[in-house]
C-alpha cells in the first residue's frame, strides 16, 4: 500500500521525517504480499516469504511513539531475513491519539491470530512464530510476549509467541519509566491506569512469558537503554531466558535501520537466537506460493 493513499495521521518530527526517508529508501522496491486483518487501512500487514524458509516467522511491528508510522517502514527489514530462511512479516495497527490503549495492542494480537492461521501458505511455520518490533513497536511486541489474556480471548495456543525481538523498546510507564511525559496513547490517567496495564516489565506471567532478546542502540536513548536493563532483571527473576544485544555507535534511529542490515550482523544473529529458541523438530515446509 501506498503511504499516500493511508488516512492522515500526525505530521512527524524532523527526526521522524529523516528516519521515514531513510527507511522508505532503503525499503524501495520490497514488495511483499498484502492481506488485511480487519476493516481499517492501518488493520493489514504484509508478508515475506523467504526462497528457503526455515519454518522461523518473525511478525514485527514499527515504531512511531504510537501516533504515527506504517508498516511499510519495515519492509526494508524482509531481504535480509529473508536471506536467512525467515518469513518476515511487518504489521500496521491504529493510531493514537484518536485509538488510546488497548486498541493499538488489540490490533497487533490479531495481527498474530491471522498470521497463525495463514502462515503456512508462505512456508512459515505456525508453531515457530517469533515477534518483534522497533520502539512503540517493541513495546507492543514485549507485551504480547509476556501476557496470557488475548491468547486465550482469541483461542490461540498459550505457547503461540516462541520468542520476542524488541528493538529499542518501552517496557514500563509507571513514576519509575524515566519518560518525561505521559505517552498520549495511555490516554488521561484514571483510577484503572493504563500505565500500569500497558507496561510489560509489571506484566510478566511466567508460564507463558516467552524468551527474549533485547536489543537497542548504544548511544540510544538512556530511559530505554535503561528500562531494557530493568526488563532483562524482571525476565530472569521470573525465571524467563533475556538475552542482551548492543548496536554500538547507534542512536534510537539507526538501531532499528540497523536490524535491517545485513551487515550489521543483527539480522543473522537474531535468525541463529530464534533456531536456538526450542529448536522445532517438524519437518521442513515449503516455500511461497
């Protein structure tokens, strides 16, 4: 889909303009297979499909501080996974301010409903399904990782999410986040705060939280360098494998560009952790359609 024939969203910041110009130029001429999980335009997503696939499915979702972003902005992300036998799939979900938690979340748990169903067709393996996302994205991903309740809401297996892949992510809102502000998708605070709801760090159900591997970017922003550190504590306290990894020398920007990049080397190692993740002893699928 075309960036230009999405509803409008908010204008982005000048860093946010920079990256978008970036991401969609490295992602020129990626064209994956489009299919809707609902009945809006930011309710798709698109996938994939690697020449020898592996089985290994990563669905990963973009950032944009939840007001802003499409899933087109990942798909720079699908050669290189591709190259190592994943199937990639990058996902949109609706925006605050006029979407406020849990809609945004809701959107990317059925993004996982519909990939489960589908994934077959493209030589991906429902069992072996890993997710992701750089930033607001991550967060959406790490909170899908650790929680039981929309499995259960969509009758989806409990051990649906082999792995989590956050990139740079948010993992709590609560006074000891370190953001500066309140994020607008939280909405007003209440007596049922959201903050509390929407922070994985708080969230962790041990007996269905998956195993991860946080990234961020060196010189990336300290309350997320920070909260990744809490993040790994909380997992492993819990008794939940969190592993580590630093993109030196990149900012909160070039770490996600950099999980694109072949020669980052992130990409390759993000593919050798999800083999190493409960290694799937089916036998091999076959490629796209």
């Amino acid at each position: 889909m075309k960036i230009a024939d999405y509803p409008p969203q908010e204008p982005l910041s000048p860093l946010g303009r920079a990256y978008h110009e970036r991401a969609m130029a490295k992602g020129e001429g990626v064209v994956g297979r489009e299919s809707s999980y609902g009945d809006d335009p930011y309710r798709q997503l698109a996938v994939h499909a690697a020449a020898e696939p592996t089985g290994d499915v990563l669905v990963f979702f973009h950032g944009g501080g939840w007001t802003s972003g499409w899933k087109e902005w990942m798909s720079f992300m699908a050669p290189a996974f591709g190259a190592v036998g994943v199937t990639f799939v990058t996902a949109g979900y609706r925006l605050a301010p006029a979407h406020l938690f849990p809609t945004g979340f809701d959107d990317a748990a059925d993004a996982v409903r519909w990939v489960h169903a589908n994934i077959g067709t493209y030589g991906g393996d429902p069992a072996r399904i890993f997710v992701g996302g750089h930033s607001a994205g991550g967060h959406y991903a790490a909170l899908l990782a650790v929680t039981r309740a929309w499995r259960q809401a969509r009758g989806l297996p409990a051990d649906l999410v082999r792995g989590a892949l956050p990139v740079s992510g948010i993992y709590r809102f609560d006074a000891a986040s370190g953001l500066t502000m309140r994020p607008r998708f939280l909405g007003p605070e209440g007596p049922d705060d959201t903050a509390l709801s929407a922070s994985p760090l708080l969230r962790i159900e041990p007996d269905v939280a998956a195993p991860f591997l946080l990234t961020h970017g060196g010189r990336d922003f300290p309350h997320l360098v920070a909260q990744a550190a809490q993040m790994i504590d909380a997992l492993r306290a819990a008794g939940v494998q969190a592993d580590h990894h630093v993109l030196e020398d990149c900012d909160h920007f070039e770490a996600s560009l950099a999980s694109g990049d072949a020669g980052s080397g992130w990409p390759a190692r993000a593919a050798s952790w999800m083999q190493s993740v409960g290694p799937d002893t089916s036998p091999p699928r076959g490629g796209p359609p």
